[in-house]
C-alpha cells in the first residue's frame, strides 16, 4: 500500500518491528538465541522504537483526537504504554517478556497500518503534519 509522505517513515520503521517481533517469538526463552534477541531488542527500542512513538504520540495521536476520532488515538497509546511495560520486564530479565512483546509489537503494528494510518490519510491533512511526523 502507498502511504502518504508523511507517515511513510513510521510504515517503513514498522517493517523493522515486524522481523523482530517474529524473531522474539521465535526464540527459545530463556536460550542464548533469546538472549541476544532480547539485548538486540532493547538497543532497536531506545535507538528506534521508543523515538518512532514519540513522534506518534507528539502529532500524530493528538490529531486525531482533535478530528473527533480519540477512540483510535486511544488504542494506539495503550498499545504503546502496553509495549513499554513489556520492554521493562525485558529490561528486568523476565524471560517470557521476549515472546510477549513479539505478539503485542505484531498486533500494534497491524492496528496501525490497518487502521490508524489510512484512518489519518482520510480525515487529516498530513501535509501540515509531515514534517512534524519525520523530525
């Protein structure tokens, strides 16, 4: 599907959480493979993913309050606090986070580019937003 520019970094990010979603839920937990998976995870999440939903969080999310459509907004930022709380568990060393996180990374990602993307490209003018969505 063809995004508009300005959500089509976040999609292409989206790509990079789905082979690590895969690969988390892939592993054995508590396995080297799962280790490394799990370090190489939490590098991904404070260098890409945390950042990816800052700029969500920061313009998209509350346009789309503002267009009377919160209930989606909503949901994205649960799914988000969901996949924080699952990465502080990865930081703590629960091994069955790994798997956990893979499954709710797979679902937010699909919610997104199912649904809250094509919800923002028919109701918001994303070309005020871009570049405000790619900074």
């Amino acid at each position: 599907m063809k995004r508009s520019h300005a959500l089509r970094e976040l999609s292409r990010e989206h790509h990079e959480a789905l082979v690590l979603a895969r690969h988390a839920c892939a592993v054995e937990p508590g396995s080297e493979a799962a280790r490394a998976q799990r370090e190489h995870l939490l590098a991904r999440w404070s260098e890409q993913f945390e950042p990816h939903f800052a700029r969500e969080e920061l313009v998209l999310l509350p346009a789309l309050e503002a267009s009377d459509n919160a209930g989606p907004a909503a949901l994205a930022l649960a799914q988000h606090n969901d996949l924080r709380h699952l990465v502080i568990r990865l930081q703590r060393g629960d091994p069955q986070a790994l798997a956990a996180w893979g499954d709710a990374m797979r679902v937010h990602v699909q919610f997104e580019e199912r649904t809250l993307f094509p919800l923002a490209e028919s109701v918001l003018d994303l070309t005020v937003l871009g570049d405000l969505m790619t900074r």
